[in-house]
C-alpha cells in the first residue's frame, strides 16, 4: 500500500506579487493620510501661534483688563480696550440663532427623510440646500432692508406681553439694528447646514430598526422616537456644532445689521451689541498699529472659542457613540 506524501501547494508568483502590491498600496496610503492628519495639526499650530504673535504687542500696552472691559480704544494714550461686549455680543447672537435654528433644520430634515413623498421631498432638499449658495453680503442686506422694518411688529409684540422678562423687554422704542434681527439672519445662515448634515444621518437609519418598529405596532412618531433619533444623535449633535461654528465666525451680515456699539445689553430686541467678526471687519482699515494689534488679539479669543466649542462636541459624539448603530 503505496503512501503519498502531499507537499504544500506553492504560492503562485502572480498572487506574491499582487499580495505585495496590496501591502505596498496600504503603506502608501497610510503614510498619505497619516502626513493629512499632521499637516492640518501644524496649520492649526502655525495660526495659533501667529495670532499670539501678533496679538501681544497690543496686550502688553492695553491698561484696562482685557477680559472684563467693554471699551475699545486700543490706538489712544494709554491704550483701553477689551472683549467683554464682543463676547456678549457673539455668544448671544450664535445662542440664539441655534436656539431657532436646529429645531427647524432638524424638523425639515425628518420631513424630507420620513414623511415627504420622494418627488416633493428631493425639490425641499434642493431648495434648503440652495440657501447655502446664497452669499453672506445677500443676507445683510435682506436683513437690514427687509428684516428690520418687519421685525418691529414683533419686537413690539415681545414687549408688551413678555416684557416682565429682561431679555425681551424695550426700554427705547427703538427695534432697529439689534441682537434679535442679528440672531434671525444668522438662523437663516446656519439652516442649510444642520438640516442637510442631519437629513444624510436620517437616511442612514437602517431599515431594519424602521421595519422592526413599524411592525411592532409603533406609530411613525414612536418609530422616529425609538429608531431614528437614538441612531442619529451624533450627526444631529455634530450638524448643530457646525452650525454653531458657522454663526460664530459670521462677518459680513452681523456687521450690516449691528449698530456696533460696545455696550452690554440683555434686551436684545434694543440697538446695540457687536461681535468678533463684525468689529475686526469694521475696524480694521482704520486702525493704527495698536489697533490692529488689539483685533488680532480679538480674533486669537474667537479661534480660541471655536475651538473649544469643537472639542465639547467631539466629547459629547464620543460619549454618545453607543447610539449610533456603528456597533
């Protein structure tokens, strides 16, 4: 009885050498995107530190605090100027344009995923889209044509009936160039991008979460309630950061529509307020050296803001990642 002996079978040359190619492209990407990721990390080190840079001529002649002065007159002797009114002015302004703006976004994006027939639903997402499009010297000037004259029913509205509240109350029957016109325009801005942002994560629901809700009796708000939201909270928490960011950062319709003044003030349907952007656009081609010094100081808070605001909502997504389906 003859025994064969059966060798290992020898790998053959074409599949070494596309197995090797495989390994070679995988190391090159690799290397590709590792360098992405270092090179964008410099930038940020590299801003950071111009703006420092910049920033400290301005900080070692300012003789007011930085931090709790609303004045601005960084070019006189001795300089005086501080952050405290831009502050306001843009955490204000951004809070309030969330505040209008994500429920919207939100709501239209659960429309068009969920409820809208597939023809009127791609015309919503064309058209919410196209706001994006629209530049920002557009919604400034719509706003400060359009929007103010219009605003003044309201203003008046929340000062006769909420007036008891600080915020909405109208002490100078004045209802022109205020936070609350500011904040509208800016929720306008922002709407494209939390309902686009959250539209895409609403379509990515998989269906069996939908089919399995529906089938066990939920109704289409308990199945958006059970299925939809748990899945799409970090792209909603993700959509309403990047809106935040936008809203923060905006110039050139802030600056058309504020009075720019250096005031703080919690009745915000009330001329006044100022925010970062706004003021370093405003400023800047007639300031002196100082001056100009003293804006980029501004501009380190704003980048400094932005950050922060971008690191809460990587840990917020991260201690929601359970949600998200991807396990």
């Amino acid at each position: 009885m003859s025994t064969q002996i059966e060798h290992p079978a020898t790998p053959s040359p074409t599949v070494g050498i596309e197995g090797s190619a495989v390994r070679r492209g995988d190391r090159v990407f690799q290397g590709l995107s590792r360098t992405a990721g270092i090179f964008i990390l410099v930038t940020m080190a590299a801003i950071a530190a111009f703006l420092i840079w910049k920033a400290i001529p301005s900080l070692q002649a300012n003789t007011a605090n930085f931090f709790t002065t609303s004045e601005w007159f960084p070019d006189q002797k001795p300089s005086v100027f501080g952050i405290a009114a831009l502050t306001f002015g843009t955490l204000m302004t951004a809070l309030i344009a969330m505040i209008l703006a994500v429920p919207v976004g939100i709501g239209i994006a659960l429309f068009i995923a969920h409820y809208a027939p597939p023809r009127l639903a791609s015309v919503l997402g064309f058209v919410t889209d196209l706001l994006a499009a629209v530049p920002s010297i557009i919604f400034g000037m719509w706003g400060l044509q359009f929007l103010t004259p219009q605003m003044e029913g309201l203003g008046k509205w929340l000062n006769d009936y909420l007036g008891f509240i600080p915020l909405f109350r109208n002490d100078s029957g004045q209802y022109s160039k205020s936070i609350l016109i500011a904040s509208v325009v800016l929720a306008i801005m922002v709407l494209p991008t939390v309902s686009a942002i959250s539209r895409e994560v609403f379509v990515q629901v998989p269906r069996a979460h939908i089919e399995a809700a529906l089938a066990l009796g939920a109704t289409r708000w308990e199945m958006v309630r059970l299925s939809v939201f748990p899945f799409a909270r970090p792209g909603m928490i993700s959509a309403s950061m990047l809106g935040l960011g936008r809203a923060l950062g905006e110039t050139i319709a802030v600056a058309l529509i504020l009075s720019a003044s250096y005031t703080i003030n919690w009745q915000i349907s009330e001329p006044g307020g100022n925010t970062f952007a706004a003021n370093i656009a405003l400023r800047w081609n007639e300031a002196g050296d100082v001056g100009l010094s003293a804006l980029v100081a501004s501009g380190l808070v704003l980048f400094v803001i932005t950050l922060v605001v971008n690191m809460a909502a990587r840990l917020i997504i991260a201690r929601r990642s359970e949600f998200s389906g991807a396990n």
